[in-house]
C-alpha cells in the first residue's frame, strides 16, 4: 500500500473517523486513499478557519479527536486562529498538512513556507515523517499525542512524495498516556488552606468542570464554607436544571478583581491563576487579591476530578453529599418574553424553549447576560465558549459539535455579528450536512465591545474611529446571505417573533438561522 | 504625545497614508489616535485575509506600502494567507500588530500567541519596540524596509503600553535604500550568451516586467534571434494594445517543460529558475532543459530594467527600437460574443469592453484562456494573478487596488467560486468605500482544478473525493449572496446578459457583481 493509505488505515486503526477537510493538490493521494479504504466520514469547510473550528467543536463534544487535512503553509495559515481557540480549549485535533514533495521543497516554489514554523505556534507536537514507512507509526503517535489528557494539538506534515510512494505500513493502536500522578502533599496543603479559617475559593478549570467535578467542588464548599467559580477557559461546560451553577471569573477586569478581592486563598483545579483578558494602564493583570494565597491543587495534565475526590476524602465529605449537592428546584412555569430584544430576554426564551440535551455555543460578546436563566432551570445542556479570545470560533464549533453528536442533539449558536464575519462559511456545511444547528445571530451593526473599549480611551470616536468600528454601511443582511448559502433563515425585531423562530426550528432537523435586530 | 500618536506621524512622514485595518482591544489607542491626527485613510475588512490581500493590492497597482492594523496573534494568523501571497508579489506592506501590555503578557492570557514566530513566516523584518520613545525610530525604519527594491514586508509588534504610554517622538523620513548595483561582468556573460548562437530564454521577473522592461527585452530578443517569457510571479503585467506580450511560463509541469526544452540558454532577470508549482511523480521540479546554462542577469534586489538597458547597450541595440518595438495593429472591431459562456468568450467580451486604464484581477483558475485577446486588443490594463497560489486572493487584490487607484480605475475580478468562498468579505468593503470593482464570479460548483489533479492519481472520484471536491450540495447564490453584502449583482448564464451586465457595471461607479454561470 502507498504511505496515503497507511495514514487512512492507521487513522482508523487509532480511532479516528472523522476528517474535517479543505484539500489541495498535494494531498490528492490522501483524498485517493479515503476513497478507496471506507470508514472515515470527510466534512468539507470552505475556509481552513472553519475547518479547524470544526475539529475544536467536534472533541468539545466527544472528547476524541478528529483529523483535519490542510493545505500547505497557507492552508494551515488560514486555519491557525481556530487552533489557537482549540488549544486554550485543551482540544485535541490531528493537523494533516499537506505539502510539496521532498524532492520539490528546496526550489521554493510559489506555495512553499515554513510549515513547521507555523504549525509550532499552537501544536504540542509538530512531526513530518521521513519515510513511507515510518508514516503509519508517526500517525498513531500523533494521535496517541492528540488523545492524551489534557486533549493535544499534533500536526502530521505529509510531504506529497511519502504520501504517493508504495511501502506504508498500517500501525497498530498507540497506548495512550495516563493522567500525570497526583501529589498527595499537594492535597494535604489544599485541605490544611480549606480549614485554616482563610476564606477561601476554589478555581475550576477545563478538565474538571465536567458533572462530577462541579459536583464534588460544590460539596467541598458547602462542607469547609469555601466559594466555587470556573475559570475563564472552561470549553464544554454543563448546565441547566440541577447541575449546580459554576460561574465563570467575570471578564471587565474591575467586575473580576472586586468579586475575589475577599479570597485569602484560591486553590487551582486544573487551571492557571485567574489573570485578565488584556492589560490596562494601572490596572492588575493577576486578578485575585496580590496577597491572596495561591495553591495548584492539580495541573492540566492531572487527573482534576480525581484530585477533589481525594481531597473531598481527606476533608470528610460524605459521598453521598459529593453526588448529590446542588440539586435545584425543578423550573417553575417560564413565561415567553415579549417585545424589543434584550439579552436578559433572550435568555428568558432559551431557558423556555431549550430542548433536551442542547448545545449552546455562546460567542454572543457584548449582548450576553451570561444566561443565568437558562443555565439555572432549562433542561441540561453543553455551554461552549470561545476559549482563546479569537473572534470567528462561533460558527465553526458549533458545526463540529453537531457533526459529533451525529444529529442527535440541537446545537444553539448565540453568534454576535461582527464575529459571525469571519467565519460565515461555516453555514454552508450546516447546510450540506443538515445539521440541527440553530444560529441567533444577534446583528447590531458593530464592534460593541470595541466601542467601549474605544470609549473607556479615548472619549467619543470620531468619523476616523468610526470607520473601523462601525459595520453598518452596508447593513449585512444576515437572513439573505444564510440563504445564498442554502440555510433556512428569517429576520425578527420582536421577541415574540423570535420565540416563534426558535420553536419552528426546533421542530425541524436542518439547520436555521434567526436574525435578530438588536 | 503617546507612542500611538508618534506612531501615526511617522507613517505619515514617511509616506504611508492608508491603513487596512481590522482592529482590537490592544489597538484602541492607536485607533484613538488615528482619530485625533488627520491624514491616513482607514479601510476595514470584515476579516484579516481581506486586509493584507487589499494592502497587497493596493502596493501593487502605486508600488508604495500601507499599513495594516491586525489584532494580535490570531488577528495575524487570520491574514497570513494573503501575506504570504504578498511575500511573492514582492508587495511592500506595513503590518502593524497590536499585542499585550509588555507587563500582561508574561501571564499567558488566553489571546496570547508566538506573534513574532508567526510574523517571521512571511516578514523581511519584525520588530517589536522596547520603549515609547523608541516606537517612531522603529517605525520609520519599517517603512523604509518595505520601500525598499524590491517591496517587503515589515511588521511592527505593538504592546499596548508602548502605544499608551507618554513620551513618543515623530521621526522623519528615512532614506530608502538603493537597489544594489549591478555587475557588469553579470551583463557581458549574457552578451556573450545571446551571441553565443545558442537559443536563447530571456526570462523577465515581477519588477523587471513593467512596461519599459518588457519593451528593452523585446527589442533584445528582437536583435539576438531569443524568444521572450514572463517567469510565473509577475504581480502586476501590463497587457493590452500596443504592449508587447509576455508570454507566462504555462502552469501544467508537462506542457512547461516541452515549451522550455528548446532552449540552450536560459538568462533569469530578477527571477529565480522557473519551477513547477507543485512536484510529481517522476517528472522534474525545475521545468527548463536540465543542460540549459542558467544565468542571472539581475537579482530581485537589484535593478532589472537597467540592466536590460546596459544589455541593449552592450549589444548595439537601438535605443528607438528599444522604445517602440512590439506595437501592434490597432484592433479591428470586435464582434460580442454569444450563446454559452467559455473561457475564449469572456476573454473576447472583455477585449471590446474593458475600458481605459482598466486593473484586471485573475483568479479565474480553470476557467481562463489566458486572456489572449484582451491582452493584445484591450485598451492597456494592468494584469494581476496571485502570485503565491494561495487561493482567496482575487476579491481582496481587486478591492485594494481599486482603493489604490482612488475609484479612478476600473477594476475587473475574474473570480472562480471555490477561490471567492475563501475571502467573500471583500464584498463588503468593495460596497461600504463604493469602489468601481466589477466581479465576474465564475460558478462552477466545484473545486475544478482538484478534479483535474485528482483524476492524475486515482482515476474517477468515489463519493469520499467528491464530498470533498464538489461544491454543489447546496449551490452557492452568489448573486443573492453579493447582494446581502450590500453589493448589486446579477445571475447570467449566457454571453449576451453576460456582456450587458458588463457594459452596464462599467458605465456605473459602483461595485458589481456578474455571477457567470459556466
């Protein structure tokens, strides 16, 4: 077999099925090998940024990574922002990147660039086999790279010639690494600062704000009087009735610096210190009180819900307790909101309307409320955020995540306009692969957030700033280009007209999108 | 002042009077003080690939750098597909990325990402500043690196507190390097060449294939018995009546090498060896006759139409020759064609049609004769390809060209649909700056050139390949699409509606959209 079909065989044998993909001529024998070796299914993105947003949506939601497969050194390019989300979300993604043949590299031909170079910026690891041979065994350790805890971005750069040449050799299933141990003393030191009378809060990152870690930190807490929060960068986070609420360490670096000014001490999860978005003249970039202290219960790449089952031991929490706190009231009767569009509303007909086991992937910026409604009383669902602060994941990942739950659950895109304009291609693959996606776009004809960052500088902005902060002139007009693009979509000022919407949509099993004036 | 302000002034000192921007958070106080100092013309992309692929186009058609504004890493990723076609149009361009506070960025917050390891990828130079002060010295000298013979491209790295903080100084203009001298013995080895009796390649580069370059090499070959070739990089050809063609190194490996195998000699002027864009199996990466003498006349940083001058000279060439050789018979009427679009018919369409001074942007991939006709019947117009092959070029170049040229200047962008879905944004700028852009978007439905290529490896396409190739399923409204964006636009399908869509975009000021069914 050629060195092509070694990768599709090795792919599969490693348990990887799934290859979001904008190909090219040099990797026109891979496109060759998945048509003749059957078992990968192949979602087109018309843009490398959608292709990459895809795979990052795609293991939020199964927490198993799929392929990608680029083209050369701008392929990779266009796709880069998308990565650099995936890899704030600790999401793991197989990189395929095509490029000229061994022999052909050194004449620099137009499409050539530094392909490790920028696959460096946002892999773990950056591998180009150096045989046909060697081609299967270099796949199943990437994606055994990929699979590790936390999820890893690995890029495989297959030179056109390794590819086409006869000799690959399919290899088997790579183990996968085990979590780093935990550190028993590192346990003790988080149970000593619980019951020192300090007030304390514990930090829950990625990895352990999954059900069981949101669980256990709520019964540690109500046990030693500690508070809870999420860290910034939590990619898959579960809400909705009865899972008991995580709230995030709030974006405004002043709103985040007053909520945990009172801790003495915070205790990390398996996340870094709460630091903010951006620097700001006289402002503090660590967020927690400067003396607060500061203690890393477990890394990223330890097992987080395994470490807070130790220290829930170690403290006396009773299992039963750890299983079982949080549990909320079961939702009253929630009424339709009505009239002009706000977030608070918005939030109102989401926590009405939700259907079982959602996906919401929130890039809604600056018309958010953070949906405290839903997230408190809707039927549970996935809260998926944009991870690594490049605008343009929205679309993409809320595609991904629909291909991985193979149609069988509704994904929610609340998609802020300005953001949407990036990747707005990724409507197009709704469409194509009838995904149940549901997209809000909220069109307020601007960069909001830029706007208050403009006027917290700068006083009011003139024509000059306007130009670049302003999107009206034209007008997007959202519902028609969803539908050059095949989706369903209809306008709606109203938030009648707009529950109506999101009923009708989520009566149906295709994609659709709501614009929303605001 | 504070370093945004230094900042500003200094572009302005030296010359940079347009700024392609997609700003952020790191760059408000830029913005602000682009606000408060008149004299730069800002234009927004919905995007960064629209940005640096108009700053592209812009330097192409005035051979003089704008700046770009890019938010931070991502905000750079997201533009270097076009940066990276830039690189090889030899476009000088001004990249300035803003990023954290120098204090901020140690703390790793989510935006942050190796900007400088991603600038390198594509940058003669990137700078960082290590104070406010410093901020206009570096500037100036970034200007004068992208001036430079021939264009580059620069980009500064701007952390939030070198823009923010007091104490920016303007600095004046710097002096713009000299191309390096050229070598006389360089000139008479290619005397001795072209006397030599050999069959002789003079193979004209990018900055040597302006008009006075193309004419001198004419009335070289013209006395020498050689035959005349325009390498496969040239960003900006001047075509039409009167100009001498230049024939461009054809793209398929097979018929390159059989067009180049006749020639002894092969004299490079500011071009390297003609290669293939891409390596097959068993055929060659460099595409002339493997005993050919290769030999450069003139580098890429040197002046290549004045070494064509001392080579005229040298070889008794005269000077009025050398000024009017090449002109061609005045057109004949031309009749407009009809009846099903093909490649030879748009071409005919636009010989009679083009108007005066006109900017031809081609990114017609497989749908493209060449322009044959247009090329030697046409009022004179300036030809543009994208020169790195990497696709999404076509609608950013146009956009930016036609800024360049202040709507003074027809701009026709022939555009295939797999190309367009990559950068469809600039739709949006063409209609917000109302810029006199006509494109011919040609809907095809499917990645063509993929087919092509595919069929070369592995005989007819499974459904696996064409998932991946075909880009029906939903077809794509690009008419209804441009229109959304706020452009107007028309759906034909035959050569007639095709022409009085033309004729009717060019007696408008205004972008349009043709979309050509074929």
């Amino acid at each position: 077999m050629n060195g092509a079909e070694s990768l599709v065989r090795t792919l599969l044998a490693n348990g990887v099925d799934t290859c979001f993909a904008n190909p090219g001529t040099s990797e026109m024998h891979f496109v060759a090998a998945l048509d003749r070796v059957p078992g990968i299914r192949c979602v087109l993105g018309l843009q490398e940024n959608v292709v990459t947003g895809m795979a990052d949506g795609y293991y939020r939601v199964l927490r198993r990574p799929a392929a990608t497969l680029l083209h050369c050194g701008p392929g990779l390019s266009n796709g880069l922002a998308n990565l650099h989300n995936a890899r704030r979300a600790e999401s793991g993604i197989v990189n395929i990147v095509g490029d000229h043949a061994t022999a052909h590299r050194p004449f620099d031909s137009p499409l050539t660039a530094d392909v490790t170079a920028l696959a460096a910026t946002v892999s773990a690891s950056v591998c180009t086999p150096r045989s046909t041979q060697q081609l299967g065994q270099d796949t199943a350790l990437a994606v055994a790279t990929a699979r590790k805890h936390p999820g890893q971005i690995t890029t495989l750069i297959l030179p056109a010639d390794i590819s086409w040449s006869e000799g690959g050799i399919e290899s088997a299933g790579v183990a996968i690494a085990r979590p780093a141990p935990l550190d028993p003393h590192s346990i003790e030191v988080a149970r000593r600062m619980l019951t020192s009378g300090k007030r304390c809060l514990l930090l829950v990152g990625n990895s352990a704000a999954a059900l069981d870690g949101i669980r256990l930190s709520h019964a540690i807490a109500e046990r030693t009087g500690a508070d809870v929060m999420g860290s910034s960068l939590v990619a898959a986070l579960p809400r909705g009735r009865g899972v008991p609420a995580l709230p995030r360490v709030p974006y405004p670096v002043d709103v985040a610096v007053e909520r945990l000014a009172a801790y003495e001490a915070v205790i990390l999860i398996n996340c870094p210190p709460p630091v903010g978005f951006f620097g700001y003249p006289g402002k503090p970039s660590l967020l927690c009180h400067p003396h607060a202290s500061l203690h890393t219960l477990s890394r990223a790449d330890q097992d987080g819900i395994e470490a807070l089952r130790h220290l829930a031991e170690a403290l006396g929490v009773d299992k039963n307790t750890a299983w079982t706190s949080g549990e909320q009231a079961l939702p009253r009767e929630l009424a339709l909101p009505q009239g002009e569009p706000t977030p608070e509303k918005l939030d109102m007909a989401l926590a009405a309307l939700l259907p079982e086991d959602a996906i919401i992937v929130d890039e809604s910026i600056t018309f958010s409320n953070g949906l405290t409604t839903t997230g408190a009383v809707a039927h549970p669902y996935d809260h998926l955020i944009i991870t690594g602060g490049a605008i343009g994941g929205g679309m993409p990942v809320a595609t991904g995540a629909a291909v991985a739950s193979d149609r069988d659950r509704r994904v929610v895109n609340l998609q802020a306009d300005g953001s949407a304009a990036y990747t707005l291609q990724a409507l197009w693959t709704q469409a194509r692969e009838k995904l149940p996606c549901t997209t809000i776009l909220l069109n307020n004809r601007r960069y909001n957030i830029l706007l208050g960052e403009y006027r917290n500088v700068g006083a009011v902005p003139g024509p000059t700033a306007m130009s670049m902060l302003d999107l009206g002139n034209p007008d997007i007009g959202w519902a028609d280009l969803a539908r050059s693009l095949g989706v369903e979509a209809v306008r709606v000022a109203t938030m009648e007209a707009c529950c109506e919407a999101l009923a009708a949509s989520f009566a149906s099993d295709r994609p659709y999108l709501i614009e929303l004036m605001i």
